[in-house]
C-alpha cells in the first residue's frame, strides 16, 4: 500500500483518508505458524505536521493457524489499532532509538508495517473446536495408537497378568 507524499501534502493540515485491501501473503513464507493469509482490510488517516506524518489504521483480516493439539487448521479472526509515525525530515536516520520512520523518497510504502502489526497479532497457540478435533484428529499412525483414559482403565497390563489373576482368586477366596 503506497501513499504518494504529494497526496498528504496537498490535504495539508486535514486528515487523509485511505482504503484499501492488502495482500501480505508473503508473511506464510516465514518462520512462523500463519499457514495462510487471506489479503487484508486497511481502514484509516493519515495527518501531516511539519515533516511528521502520522497514521491511525486498523487492519481487520483472518489468518489459518494450526491447533496446538491436534495440528488441524484454525481460523483465527483478527483486529489491529495500529499507529505509524513517519518524518520527511533529510536529518532523521533510522538508527535513531524511537518509534518515528524515516521516509525516502516520494512514496510511503505502509506493507511493511501492515506486516509487522499482524505478526504481533499472532497468538502463541490456538485450540479447534471439540467437534472439529473429533473430526480431523489422527487417532493412529504407524507404531502408535492414541488410548483414551477409559479403555486404559479396563485393560491390564500384560505384565501385571499374574498379579491380577491372583489378586481375583483372592477375592474371590474372601467372598465365601
């Protein structure tokens, strides 16, 4: 999402309204758990002082996560306030330690930032739904099998045989 600097110039001291949906796909590509992405919806202002330029944005989008127990998709819906503060000043250099970016050149590319505040969005892990975790969730593979609490209880241990054979004769001797 560029903005040209001639644009925020022109609405002088007035706010400038943009509007636009945002494709950051590219953030799937990274080390993280965004699975997919579908483009995002930026809503938002932008007003000039001097050589400040600031923006107040929400990004409204949904990301596909994977559930931390079963690994099946979850759709994480999402909402982000976001405020950017730029400066068109030649003397301002980004090592500087604090929140305002410097701006090169005619265009204000915002994409980056997009991307930064949805990847500040995503949550350390997401839980599916019972009924999709029913569903979807392997229950064996190749040398394992998943046991639930209840079956566990009713089985004995191959090991333990003996001792519960025993242990049944007496009983069995203390009934009579």
């Amino acid at each position: 999402m560029k903005i040209p600097l001639q644009k925020l110039k022109q609405a002088g001291s007035e706010a400038y309204y943009f509007e636009d949906n945002v494709d950051i796909s590219e953030v799937e590509k990274m080390n993280n758990d965004i699975r997919r992405i579908e483009p995002v919806h930026v809503k938002g202002q932008a007003t000039m002082q001097g050589n400040e330029i600031t923006f107040h944005f929400t990004i409204d989008g949904e990301m596909i996560l994977p559930c931390a127990r079963t690994l099946v998709d979850v759709p994480y819906p999402f909402n982000v306030d976001a405020i950017e503060v730029f400066s068109t000043s030649p003397y301002y250099k980004e090592e500087d330690e604090s929140e305002i970016h410097p701006v090169d050149g005619e265009m204000l590319d915002l994409e980056p930032y997009i991307k930064e505040n949805v990847l500040l969005e995503v949550p350390f892990r997401v839980f599916s739904d019972d009924q999709q975790v029913q569903e979807n969730a392997l229950t064996e593979g190749e040398g394992w099998e998943l046991k639930s609490e209840e079956k566990k209880a009713d089985k004995v241990d191959p090991r333990l045989e003996k001792l519960q054979s025993l242990l049944n004769k007496n009983d069995h001797e203390e009934n009579r």
